[in-house]
C-alpha cells in the first residue's frame, strides 16, 4: 500500500499466501490499512494494520512482489520472508538524489519542447523542474510539513516563472509552470483509482480519486495564489501567455 499497489492486488495476494500454508484469510484493503483475519481451524487472528504515508515506488513494489511471490512458492521460509521485509524496510533509493534531480529537469524540458517551446523556454524549465524536486525532497523529510509540498511546489514553480520574464520577456510563463510541475501531477494516482473503482473497491478507488483531487487542488491554488499576487504587483489585467 506505501508504494502504490492496488487494494484488490492486496487482497489477491493475501488469499494466495493463506492457500499456500493452508489457513483461511480474509482481507479488506484500503489506503489507510489493512484488516486481516486468519483462521485454522478453532483458531482465528484478527488484526489491523495501519498505513500512515504512501506514494507511487514501482521499483520498492516489484521487489516486494518478487518476495510475496516466492513466499508463495515456498522457495523461502517465512522467517526469511520477515528478513527480507526488514531489509526492504532500510533500502535506500535505487538512484542518487543529483540523478533524480536532472530526471526531473529532463522531463520538464522534454514536456515543453513536445508543447512546442522555444530553445530559451526550454533550457529555462529544466531549472525549474530541478527546484520542485528540490521542493518534494524538502518537504517528504517531515511528515508534518508533507501536506504543504505540493502546493509550496507550485507556488515556487509559478514565481520562478514569471521571474524568468522579468529577464526574457518573451517566454510563455504559463507553458513553463505546467512543464515544471509536471512531475508531481498525480497521473498514476488517478489512474489506479479508476482502476479501483472499476474493479468495485468503490472505498479504496474513491478515497485515491480524492487524494487526486487534493493534490491537483493544492497545485492548482499554488499557482493562482502567485498569479494573482503577480498581477496585483505589476497593475497587469489579464495573465500573459498561454496555451
């Protein structure tokens, strides 16, 4: 769940494991947590695990399926499988963090070369994007500053900008906000939802649908509270630029 996997995946697995070693199980998965129920027998363990932070880690998820999988063909033994978890648990990153710095950049200049960007907007962005990862690195550290990353992330992205215009006038300044955000635009987030949703795990499926719709609201007022400051000091009546 911290890394992304669907709640129905979860379950799927859960219910395999259980086959495996010949218990009952049965599970209901939601962003937030986990009930689990084990039964054998007269036996029977019901359990709540919670889930205080997540995100999308395709990597951390295939490594993790890979053990659930092998747990599942018995090639290892639980204890073993708890081994795993706890190094699993204490993995760094697979990249350095300039790697993922310049990736985001990267994808920011791509994003706005394809938008049809002139040579200066693009090289002007990838700075951009390079400071909201700087942004989200910043913020992901402190679990209470978390729920101010995306919108300090737009803000800064908007100001930097129309900072840019004050030096190049002719560069779009909105082309370049949505470029440098990109990044951080919840795509996968709205897309696993949906996936949820059709899947008839209405809970899960709508509470990712509204973490969506959080973190593109938190964008977007991020931007129009610097826009609108923006317009307020220069005496401007309209924003420039523009798709």
């Amino acid at each position: 769940l911290e890394c992304g996997c669907s709640s129905n995946r979860i379950e799927m697995l859960l219910g395999r494991l259980g086959e495996a070693y010949n218990v009952e199980v049965e599970s209901l998965a939601v962003p937030t947590g986990v009930w689990l129920a084990v039964r054998s027998g007269e036996h029977k363990l019901v359990d709540l695990i919670r889930v205080r932070s997540w995100s999308v880690d395709l990597d951390r998820l295939a490594r993790l399926n890979g053990v659930v999988d092998s747990l599942y063909d018995k090639k290892i033994s639980v204890g073993e499988c708890r081994r795993r978890l706890k190094e699993e648990a204490a993995t760094s990153p697979p990249y350095p963090l300039w790697l993922t710095l310049i990736c985001g950049g990267l994808a920011s200049s791509v994003l706005l070369y394809l938008y049809g960007g002139s040579p200066l907007e693009v090289g002007l962005v990838f700075g951009g994007g390079i400071l909201v990862q700087v942004i989200q690195r910043f913020f992901s550290m402190n679990e209470a500053r978390r729920y101010l990353a995306d919108f300090v992330s737009a803000a800064v992205a908007a100001v930097y900008a129309y900072s840019c215009t004050l030096i190049f006038p002719q560069v779009d300044p909105s082309l370049m906000i949505v470029a440098a955000i990109i990044v951080i635009i919840p795509g996968i987030v709205l897309v696993n939802a949906v996936h949820e949703i059709a899947q008839k795990n209405l809970v899960s499926g709508s509470a990712k649908l509204l973490d969506a719709l959080v973190i593109t609201a938190a964008l977007g007022s991020g931007v129009t509270f610097v826009v609108i400051g923006w317009l307020l000091l220069t005496g401007q009546t309209h924003i420039q630029g523009g798709p």
